[in-house]
C-alpha cells in the first residue's frame, strides 16, 4: 500500500487517478482548493483536504502530517484562450505553484513528482504522429507554462534528485466506466461534453470550429485518450520513476476528426448533435496524434478503451446520470 499526495484531485483527470488508487488500497490525500474540482468526484476513502498551492504553510503541515511516497500534480490553470488574454497569471500560479508544491517534496523527503503535463508543448507540430523527441514549441502561455514547469522538474532532479514524469496528455476524454466520475468543467470548452450536451438538450447547439482544414472530412483530427486509461498510465510511470525522471506523450496513436466525434455521440447516445459550421478558432493545429509507442515499450501501457466509441460511450452514460454534471455549482 502506497501513501499519495494528489493535487487536483477534485478535478476531471486528477478524480480519475483517484479512484484507481482507492481501488488498489492506497492511502489518498487530495488537495484541491475546488474552484475547478467538485467534493462529489472525491470517492470517500480519500481525504480532501481545500487547500490553495499558493499556502506554503499549509503545504509543509499537509507533508509534514504524511510521509507520501509520490506527489501527483494535477492541479492547474489549463484554457489555452485564457492563457492568452492573461499570460502572467498563468505562469504565476502554474509555474509558481509548481514549483512551491516541488520545494515541499523535496523538504519533506519526497523524491517521485507526477506532472500532468500537454501536447499544448508542440504548438503546431512539423510531424505527426507527435514523438517524445519533437520540437518543443509552445504557441499559447499555458502550453508555454507547463514547458517551464517541465524544465523546473529537470533541475529539480539535477540539484536534489527529486524524480519526475512529466505525462503530455493529448485529449482526455470519457469517464469512469464504473460511472463514478465525469467531466464537468465550468467553463466548459471541450468537445466531447460540449457534443453530448448539445443532443441531450442541456447544453446550446455545438459549433464546429472550421471545415476546411487540409484533413480528410475538413475538421480537425485529435487523438482522443480515455481518462481511465490516463489514470492506468500515471500508475505504470510511478514503478517507471524508480529508473529515473522521464517524459512521455500520451495518447492512443489515433486520431479521430470533429465529424467522427458528431457522428459517434449522435449514433451511441441515441439523438442527433444539432451543429452549425463556423470559423476556425484561433490557434487550433488541424492534427494532433500522439506517438506512443515509447509509453507502451518502457510500461507496457496499451488502452484498454482505445475507441473513440468506448470514450463516447462511457462518456454519454455519465451525462445521461448527471445531465446538470455534479450539480454544485451556484
Ligand atoms: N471544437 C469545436 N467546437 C467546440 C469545441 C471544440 O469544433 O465547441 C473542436 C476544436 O476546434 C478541436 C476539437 O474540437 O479541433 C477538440 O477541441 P477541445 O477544445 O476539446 O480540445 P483541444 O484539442 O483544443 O485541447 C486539448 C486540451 C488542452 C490542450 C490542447 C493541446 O484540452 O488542454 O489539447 O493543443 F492544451
């Protein structure tokens, strides 16, 4: 049994790892200041503790109170429009609290760190699918902050051996197939959610951003990875962690454009997406594919909800449970 510190953990990704933690018996805290996460997604057997990173008293008292084998760092600004009307504060509070949250590992003698990182790091990529060994080429301040978190990660292990994986998530999407926990993000901006909620009603038609991308039906292609299987990934990189920090892409290899994604939510979730076309959105590559064979080879991941009808599927059940998401906002 392990002992796990997990940022964020109210939030979409980070409830995820939760629950797989909780369900294998390990001792959980969550530290998460519930402006973006929600105390519902938090499974009991986990303690939450509302917490702000920006409090590093109350970070050294939550280290000092466990002796946590591993950070999990999810918590973080993460809308790349908003990363772009407000630069400083997205390299204030990610790279800040970061780097706070790294220091009191370290103080505290824990050396493994868990990086939620993105594919936001490669801009607007040379090659597809995207490598481990690609050019590292932020277009927007949040991808750009994750990038100086990374590297902050890269000293961190130089100077005191704090070991890192730092995991470039592609598009989470789906949610827990035992139904526990889904996405509800307030702002919502995400596809799927934004799909599911225009058919079931609770939500405005959807607008496609752009059909005239040099892809085959004209949207954008992105590689869509199932959050359950995100969470399995972050399991296998910590026994990776023992061999040293390390950085990994992580998506399936596949990539499905905005019109598959229409067209599954429509076919599973049993009524049509109601949908109009309109402009591109500023900053949005036409492909986005992981490469992840390096994740596979080092940890032997492989998805276990490798479809995109697997995450529609599992995603639609959630919403259709919980039209209104986890129903605690004001
Ligand atoms: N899309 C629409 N209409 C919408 C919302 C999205 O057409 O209302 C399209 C987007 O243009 C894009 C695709 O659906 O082609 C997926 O969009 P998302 O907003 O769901 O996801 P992104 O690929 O834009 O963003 C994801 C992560 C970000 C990360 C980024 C890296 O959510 O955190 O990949 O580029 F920064």
């Amino acid at each position: 049994m392990g002992r796990y510190l997990v940022t964020g953990g109210a939030g979409y990704v980070g409830s995820h790892l939760v629950h797989a933690l909780v369900d294998r018996g390990d001792a959980v805290v969550v530290l998460d200041d519930l402006r973006q996460g929600h105390r519902a997604a938090v499974p009991a057997a986990a303690e939450l503790v509302v917490a702000d990173l920006a409090d590093a008293k109350r970070l050294a008292e939550v280290f000092a109170g466990w002796r946590f084998d591993a950070v999990f760092h999810f918590a973080a600004l993460s809308l790349v429009g908003e990363s772009m009307r407000d630069p400083a504060r997205y390299i204030i509070e990610n790279v800040g609290n970061s780097m706070r949250l790294a220091d009191a590992a370290v103080k505290a003698g824990v050396l493994r760190f868990v990086l939620s990182s993105t594919a936001a790091l490669f801009g607007d990529p040379e090659v597809v699918p995207i490598e481990e060994e690609a050019r590292l080429a932020p277009a927007n301040t949040y991808g750009d902050s994750k990038l100086m978190v990374e590297r902050g990660l890269d000293w961190m292990d130089r100077v005191h051996g704090l070991r890192s994986a730092c995991l470039r998530y592609f598009n989470a999407a789906g949610a827990d197939p035992a139904g526990r926990a889904g996405e509800d993000h307030d702002p919502e901006t995400h596809l799927v959610p934004l799909a599911i909620g225009a058919a079931l009603g609770t939500r405005p038609a959807l607008t496609v951003f752009g059909d005239d991308y040099p892809t085959p039906d004209g949207t954008c292609i992105r590689d869509y990875i199932h959050v359950a299987d995100l969470a399995d990934a972050h399991l296998r990189v910590l026994e990776r962690l023992e061999q040293g920090s390390c950085r990994y892409n992580l998506g399936t290899g596949t990539g499905y454009s905005v019109k598959q994604v229409i067209e599954a939510v429509g076919r599973i979730g049993g009524r049509p997406v109601p949908h109009s076309y309109g402009p591109r959105r500023a900053g949005d590559p036409a492909v986005l594919v992981a490469g992840s064979a390096k994740l596979r080879r080092e940890t032997g991941w492989a998805p276990r909800f490798g479809t995109l009808d697997d995450i529609v599927r599992t995603a639609c059940a959630w919403h259709n449970a919980h039209p209104q998401g986890y129903g605690d906002r004001g």
